[in-house]
C-alpha cells in the first residue's frame, strides 16, 4: 500500500486504510506499507499488528488556502525514495500495489513503481477535488482533470469507488466506468459510559429535552448552515429542544450564522472532544445529522460520524444519496431520512418534528438503520470485496 496518510496521523483516510491493511494480515495477506513520515517520533520501520510499515523522508507543507488549509500536506517525491520502495518490494515479491488517495504524491510513486516493476495497481479514491473559492477550483479541476487523470487515475488496473458519488466523478472526471464499489467500512464503537451520559445531560442541560447531535469538526463542507436554520423553525414548535455540534469550531460563518439568529442558547458548540467520550454523546441524543457538501444536487454520501449513530440505533438524517451504496441499501423513512437538495430547510424542520414526537418510528427507523451498517460497512465484508478486487487484477 501507498498512502501519504497513515497512522498516527488521524484521518479518515489513514484509519480506512490501515484497518484494512490490519484486516488482509488477519487473512493471511503479507502487508507492506509505505507512507510519509510526518511525525517525526514515529519510528522509520515498525511492525503494527502484522502490517511492515516503511516512512520515507518527505517535506512537510505549510497550511495553504487553495488545499482548504489541510493539516497534512507532504511531499515524498524526494531523491531516493523511489529507488528505496523498489528494492523493498523486490525483496518481498510483491504482486500487486493499493493506492490510497489519488491526490497526493503517493500516487504518482505508485503509478511509477506500477510501470517500472510491472505491478497491478488498485485504486482508492477517497476524496473528490471541490474547493468553495472559485478561483481554486479552477486550478485544481484543470491538475484533476490532466496531471491526475493521465499520470494516475487512466494508469490503474482497478478504481475503488467508496459510494456512488466517486462513481460519478470517476466517470464524469476521469472518463472511466469501471470503477468498483466497496464501501467504508467503521469499527463498532463502544458501549457508553453511563457516568459520561449523565454527565453530559448535566453539562449541556439535555435533561427532559429533544436531542440533535452533530458529530464533526466544523468547516466549509460541513457547515450545518442549512441544519441550523431547519432546526429554528423546529424550535417555534418544540422551544426546549437543544442541537449540539461536537467538533473544532473552524467555520466562522456557522458560528456567526447562530448569533445572528440569536440561538445561542439552543445550538451548542462543544469543541474538540475526546473520542472516548462520543459514545455518551451519541447515547444522549434523540437524532443524528451531519452531511458533506461534496455534490452539486446534494447527492451525499454517509460520513463515519452517521454510520456510528447507525451502530447506536439512532436515526440519521441528512442531505443524502439514496442510492450512494447501491440501489436499495438506503430507504428513505424505513432506515435514513433523506433531506431534498432544493429548500431543505422546510423539510428538515418536519422531519425532525416528525421524529421528535413520535419516538416509536424514531426507534424503528434506528433499528433498521443498526441492521443495514452491520450487513453493510463491516470490515469482513469490506475485505472480502478487496480480495475479490485484487484476484481478479492478479489474474
């Protein structure tokens, strides 16, 4: 595997990709990774749980507006690097590389290495480039659509596509349709604390109230500005109801947007909260709802943070793809509560009324909504999908 994203570094993408890495070596899979060696305290060289991990030297950049001040930035494609990973993968026989992220320079060594030792290549592409300021998006579309599309992306024997909103844009952007759905998949969480529940009941003042949570760090794609507009209408019905955003707080307009409706004392900004801790978050909330605003007609796909709420049994709301996962794995009002793209804020006032005041549909939705994540993001499954994926370009 190639990733610039690996743990410790926490991102989504690390976390997927070195949980399947753990998960092939569990299946007898021989697992060598390479990725950018960010943090300087971690090793080199290390063994986790099975899978040899190799972090070669890298630049590390500066926050840059044009890559939405992304905390990770890095740059491998250094002198030596790619003679070290080759004589590496010619020691351990490898048979096939795994890209992970098509828009780091991780890639272009994968695509390199692919060529030089006559290697399948897999590819996961876990992000879609969008930036809010036009002038950016230009630019990046134009590299997206030349640089990464012919030196990366057309260069792969296989693409993964997480949801079917990678299997737009891999079609749309990259001119392929072969792409290969295998969903993310999301470890069962803990059970909560009942102290930390209670504890947080009593810190938010959550008691005998109506609970929206919205777990993840604020930013231009995950804004909530709809959401929290939808929720002002719900509180000229329901006024002892109260939403909570757990996450950094790193879109002033979201923060703006809640003063100037004066809701203050009904939307509550938590802040960066520790991970053992969400379980009570998610114990002690009513609905869940949180979305990314990666598709121009709101055609989203589900992010961790709804996928756990699912594992908790409560019900997940959102502007999302109902076929994001394949047609019929999401059922709008049986297991997710679709939110339409055009004037949401009307119909997520509704819908969160409609669940609000009849806990028993809310609970059924929830259940059915635990029974479609555990059938469909787990990681035996997910692997298996891989597995099936790599057979079939080892050939």
């Amino acid at each position: 595997m190639l990733t610039n994203l690996f743990p410790p570094v926490a991102t989504g993408s690390s976390i997927h990709s070195s949980k399947l890495a753990m998960n092939l070596v569990k299946r007898g899979v021989d697992v060598t990774v390479f990725t950018a060696h960010l943090d300087k305290t971690s090793p080199r060289h290390e063994v986790i749980e099975g899978v040899d991990v190799y972090r070669v030297p890298c630049i590390r950049l500066p926050k840059l507006p044009i890559a939405v001040n992304f905390p990770w930035l890095s740059l491998t494609m250094l002198p030596g690097n790619l003679a070290y990973m080759r004589g590496v993968l010619e020691s351990r026989n490898c048979q096939l590389l795994h890209v992970h992220n098509h828009m780091f320079d991780m890639a272009f060594h994968g695509a390199l290495l692919s060529r030089k030792l006559k290697l399948p290549m897999v590819l996961t592409i876990h992000s879609i480039i969008r930036h809010p300021v036009p002038l950016y998006n230009t630019v990046l579309k134009a590299a997206d659509s030349t640089l990464l599309k012919f030196a990366v992306v057309r260069r792969a024997n296989a693409v993964v596509d997480l949801d079917n909103s990678c299997t737009r844009y891999l079609a749309s952007r990259f001119g392929r349709n072969d792409g290969e759905l295998i969903p993310l998949a999301v470890d069962l969480p803990a059970k909560a604390d009942p102290v930390d529940v209670e504890m947080i009941r009593d810190k938010y003042g959550l008691k005998d109230k109506k609970v929206l949570l919205s777990v993840g760090h604020l930013h231009h794609l995950r804004n909530r500005l709809s959401l929290i507009r939808g929720f002002k209408m719900v509180l000229e019905a329901m006024p002892e109801c109260k939403m909570l955003i757990v996450g950094a707080r790193n879109y002033q307009p979201t923060i703006e947007l809640v003063r100037e409706l004066g809701l203050e004392s009904h939307v509550i900004f938590t802040g960066k909260q520790p991970h053992h801790l969400i379980p009570a978050f998610m114990e002690a909330c009513d609905v869940h709802s949180m979305w990314f605003d990666l598709d121009p007609e709101g055609r989203n796909s589900l992010a961790n943070a709804n996928i756990e709420a699912m594992y908790y049994g409560k019900p997940v709301m959102g502007m999302l793809d109902i076929n994001a996962y394949g047609e019929g794995v999401l059922r709008d009002w049986e297991n997710i509560v679709i939110t339409p793209f055009r004037d949401p804020e009307p119909h997520i006032a509704s819908s969160l009324l409609k669940l609000f005041r009849d806990p028993e549909l809310a609970q059924s939705i929830g259940n059915n909504a635990r029974e479609m994540a555990l059938e469909t993001f787990n990681w035996d499954r997910v692997t298996e999908k891989h597995q099936e994926l790599y057979r079939s370009v080892i050939g």
